[in-house]
C-alpha cells in the first residue's frame, strides 16, 4: 500500500472516531430515565406545589424546557430545569446571580435537589416565581 492511501486510512479512521464522540452527548441527552433514577421534572413541580406555587404551575407546567425535559434521563432534566431557572431568575429585578451560579450541572440528581431545596427554592418562593416566558 502506498503512503498516500496510508495516510488518507489513517484519517478517515479518526475522524470515524471523532464522529463517535462528538455523538455521545446527544445519544446520552436521548436515551430515555433509567428505571428507579430520580425524576426531576416530577420533583421540582411537588416542590413548587407544596411551597404553596400552585396557582403559578402553568408557568412550569407549560414551558418548552420543561416539556422538554420529561422522560429524559435527570441528567438531561438537569440540563432543562437549569435553563428553565436561569430564565426565571433572570426575570426579576432584584441580584440572582448567586442562585444562577448555584445550578450546577452534571452532578448526582439527589444533590442537585439538595442545592435546588436549599438555594433555588427559596428564591423562587422570595420573588414571586415562577412566571410564563415565552
């Protein structure tokens, strides 16, 4: 064989293997909730309703990110839910930057609820969110 076929192989292999890899996240972002893996979507609207939010659900219950995000993995309604509050948090005239910055993403999903309790929550509750944004 000669250097150019060689070399014009060794290339297309790796970006064969490129492919591959530039392809997980999104088969990762598809893939359906594990059975038993923590809902997160579901959570965070019981929250939002035992915080007394009923009346403002639809704000949550209604949102592309939100609908979106059911079904998936909590990973990916990780990554939903922090757009969707990031949207909200912004909405309000008052500093959020301490609770944007507290929507870490990748992390256990118990542990985001713990940060989403803690943090996020309370905010919501403090400046009269959720709000419909379209």
């Amino acid at each position: 064989m000669n250097r150019t076929k060689e070399t014009a192989l060794r290339h297309e292999a790796a970006f064969e293997e490129l492919n591959k890899k530039l392809m997980q996240p999104a088969e990762h972002y598809a893939s359906q909730r594990i059975e038993g893996e923590i809902d997160l979507v579901q959570e965070v609207r019981q929250r939002l309703i035992d915080s007394g939010l009923l009346g403002k659900i639809q704000a949550y219950d209604f949102n592309r990110y939100i609908q979106e995000a059911q079904g998936k993995t909590s990973h990916a309604q990780q990554y939903n839910l922090n757009r969707w509050l990031n949207l909200q948090l912004m909405a309000v005239p008052q500093d959020t930057s301490v609770q944007r910055y507290a929507l870490i993403y990748e992390i256990n999903a118990a542990e985001w609820l713990s940060i989403f309790d803690r943090v996020i929550l309370p905010a919501l509750i403090d400046f009269d969110l959720p709000v419909v944004i379209a």
